[in-house]
C-alpha cells in the first residue's frame, strides 16, 4: 500500500494550519513588512526542491507556497487589524 499520498495531505494540512496563527504574529510583533523574510524563506524552499524527488520535496514545495501565501495574507491582516477584528500592538512605535 501506498500511504505517501494520506501523509503529504495530512502533513499540508497542518502546515497550512500552523501559519494562520503565525501570520497573526507576524503582523501583530512585526507589522506587515516583514514580508521580505517570507518571500526569501519561500523562494529559497521552492528552489531547493528543483533539486529533489519524492515525499519529502512535495512537503517542502507546500512550506514554500505557503510562506509566499502569507505575504497576501499579512496585508490583508493589515485590513483586519485596521477595521479592529484583531488587537493592534500598543507596543510597536511604528504603527504603519
């Protein structure tokens, strides 16, 4: 039996799961323009599985697709926070 197609769905699911909270964070301590980091984290993910095969290549494509996915996600977690769904952080001196 083949069971690398239930782990590669079970593994996307939960990495998809763990970067909705991540994103928050991320916006919340950071603001949005850390996007930098996740373009260049997804980037470098995406082409390092040019250069392999099999299971472990997939679940690395999903983790760089989705680090460049929370770039879209961080501005409009910007929108969010803006219209007051999430918590602004009183903290950061740069509200931008």
């Amino acid at each position: 039996m083949n069971f690398q197609p239930i782990i590669f769905g079970a593994v996307t699911f939960i990495i998809i799961g763990m970067f909705h909270p991540i994103v928050i964070k991320a916006e919340y301590y950071f603001s949005y323009k850390i996007w930098p980091l996740f373009a260049v984290i997804g980037t470098a993910l995406l082409i390092s599985t040019l250069f392999m095969d099999g299971l472990f290549a997939n679940i690395l494509s999903v983790l760089g697709i989705t680090c460049l996915w929370c770039i879209i996600e961080l501005f409009h977690q910007k929108k969010r926070v803006e219209k007051g769904w999430f918590s602004r952080n009183p903290n950061r001196k740069n509200m931008e």
